[in-house]
C-alpha cells in the first residue's frame, strides 16, 4: 500500500513495559522476529500499478468515510458522530501482521509479567525449553497466513502499546479486499462499501462503550492468569484429558441418564478448570455480539446504499464450498470456523432483541459491562431481554 501507510505502522513505538514483562524477565516470544517473519512469509498480493494501489487507497479510505453515517442510522449510537480519538489505516499484508505482532505483544504483556512475578523460575523453563525464537517464529508463520484472509480489523488495544490515538486503529488490508472483489467478481465500489460497513461498526461499538476495552483485556488477563497458575498441574490434567478423549472414543467414556454416550469435550475444554471455563465463555459471548452486530450492520443496507449488495451477499456466503483442503485444515485449527459460528450466533442474537424491543432497547447492551449478553443468552434472546427488563 501507500509508503507513508507502511511507514506509519512500522515505526510504531513497542509496548510500553507498563503492559509488558519486565526489562529483566524472559520475553519468551520474540515479537520483533514474529513481525519480520510474517513479513518474509506472507504471500504477494495482486499485480498491481503504483495508479491502480493510489487508486484504491483513496477508495477505501472513501468508503470507510462514507460507511460510519450509515453505521450511526442503522444502529443509533451517537458515538459515531465523533471518532476522531481513532484511525483508519489501508495497510498491505507484512504491516497487518506487525500490527498483530504488537497487540499480541500488549494483550499477553499482563499474564507474562504475572508469571515474571510469581514464579520466574518457571517462566525461565520455559523460555530455555522453548525458546523465543521458536515461538517468534512459529507466530510469525502463523500471523503470515491470516494475513492473507483478513479483509479489516479494528484493534482497541494499540494505544495501550503506546501506539496511534488513545480509541485504537482500524486496519483495512487493501491486497485481501481487492483480491476478494476479484475473485467473486463483484463491483469494487460497491464490495469495498460493504465491508467497511462491518469494520466500522467494530470502530463504533467501542466507541460506544469506552470501558469495553479495559473489560476485555482484564478478563484476557484473567483468563491467562488462571491457567499459567496451573501450570503445574498441566501433564496431569493433559493425562486426565487423554485418558477421557480415549473413553469417549472407546464408547466406554461417561453416558447420560438414558444410557447415551456424552458427547465427547475438545482437548481445550479437558485442560480448563470451571473458572477457566467461565471465563472463556464470557468472552466467547462478547466476540459473538460483536461479530454478529457488525454483520446485522453490513447486512442492513439495501440497493440504494450498495446496488449490487444481493448478488454480493449471495457469492460471499457461497465462498467456503470452493476452499481446498488445506485452507481448510488450517482455518480448522486456527479457530476460523469458529468464528464464522460466532458470527452467525451472534447475529441471530441481535436480529432476535431487535425484532422484539428494537434497536433503542438494543442498545442497551453498551451501557456497562453487567449489561452484556451471557453465551447462554446469545443463544436465547428472551433470557437477555427478560433479564434487562425490557
């Protein structure tokens, strides 16, 4: 992209130590080689003139101006009327990649620091056994192909990382969106508006509600905490873990009162303790009322706003049958599919509170944190309203 957009992400100041292990404790991830090997890694994106990327540059930047007046009539939320504490940037691959480098960097910053503090001597074991390097490296690798299928993101937490303005950046990857637009062979203008509905949306959800950030980075870090204070008694939860997930698979695993089999639980959730789980779960039901808001959003516009929206929506959704196997053994692993369910689980949330107290009631949601949705909401909106009240 555009010099002055690569520039302005690479000479970002690195995470203050306020959010970061100390000067003295192992880093255990190299953040630095994480970036340069994402870089070295990701794939080229499409052939283009230095006039057709100023081109797009310029369009995109229009388009994510253009978006935030709908967003503000879709939604209601006043917040959109002023997001000048901000930016939105049109970045290409490698500077997407640094510019997770540095958020990873911030939002694993508390939990290293606590393991720093409480006990160095197993963070120092670690650190000898894995090495810095590996683990910057085996990030990097992984950062190089999500690089490649992001189309936007917004990042609340850089400004904790002592980068941009204080409310975060919004990141539109320029090669992905246009690579995307191609291959479905829709209209540019149109696709480009389309997404910058969604991505906007996640710009004007924080703005909304400003104690959101903080919110999540504390339950991150509490979640972090907990499961690197167990970090002891990992190799015997692993055992139990492996001992069930062979049971289950056996048919000898635990059965229901009517005799059926359990429905055999993910490594993950075997190695979790019930706070753990909580935890996780909390934030599993905020990603999903993100996600699934900022698609209500996108998909709240009609042809007077994006002309060729329907045949848009149509090849978008159609997309995932056409992956090759590959592409799909590692969006598997990395937990891609999972957000895609996130984004439809949330979506159905908020189509279903809006539908039954409108958008005003729906609002609601970004008063405070107590306000947010439980996952077992998310998935039974009449839990969510009786419990507001409304």
């Amino acid at each position: 992209m555009e010099r002055n957009e690569r520039n302005r992400l690479s000479h970002d100041r690195k995470p203050s130590t306020e959010k970061s292990p100390s000067p003295d404790a192992p880093a255990l991830v190299n953040w630095d080689l994480a970036a340069s090997t994402a870089a070295a890694m990701v794939a080229p994106g499409p052939k283009m003139s230095a006039r057709e990327i100023r081109e797009a540059v310029a369009d995109l930047r229009a388009a994510a101006d253009t978006s935030v007046a709908h967003v503000h009539r879709i939604t209601g939320l006043e917040a959109a009327r002023d997001l000048r504490d901000s930016d939105v940037l049109v970045v290409d691959r490698a500077s997407w990649a640094r510019a997770n480098s540095q958020s990873f960097s911030v939002l694993m910053g508390p939990a290293l620091q606590h393991l720093a503090e409480t006990r160095p001597e197993q963070l120092e074991a670690a650190n000898t056994a894995i090495g810095g390097t590996m683990t910057g490296a085996q990030l990097g690798a992984v950062l190089a192909f999500l690089s490649s299928k992001v189309l936007g993101q917004y990042d609340p937490f850089a400004a904790l990382g002592g980068v941009g303005k204080p409310g975060g950046r919004l990141l539109l990857v320029a090669p992905n969106i246009i690579t995307l637009e191609r291959e479905l062979n829709v209209e540019p203008a149109d696709f480009r508006l389309w997404v910058c509905l969604h991505e906007q949306t996640h710009r004007v959800q924080f703005a909304a509600a400003p104690w959101l950030r903080e919110h999540m980075l504390e339950q991150i870090s509490q979640l972090s905490n907990g499961m690197m204070d167990k970090a002891q008694t990992l190799s015997e939860r692993l055992g139990s873990a492996v001992k069930a997930l062979t049971a289950n698979s056996a048919g000898t695993g635990e059965k229901d009162n009517d005799g059926v089999p359990r429905k055999p639980a993910d490594l993950l959730s075997l190695l979790q303790d019930p706070q753990d789980k909580e935890r996780l779960s909390h934030l599993t039901a905020v990603m999903s009322l993100l996600e699934g808001h900022a698609n209500v959003v996108m998909d709240a516009v009609d042809a007077s706003i994006v002309p060729s929206v329907k045949t848009i929506r149509q090849r978008f959704n159609n997309r995932g049958a056409k992956r090759g196997w590959i592409d799909r053994f590692f969006r598997q692993i990395m937990g891609l599919d999972a957000k895609m369910r996130q984004y439809s689980d949330g979506a159905r949330f908020v189509r279903a509170v809006t539908g039954r107290v409108g958008m005003e009631g729906f609002n609601r949601v970004w008063e405070k944190a107590e306000n947010l949705p439980t996952e077992a909401e998310i998935h039974s909106a009449d839990l969510w309203i009786a419990r507001m009240g409304l």
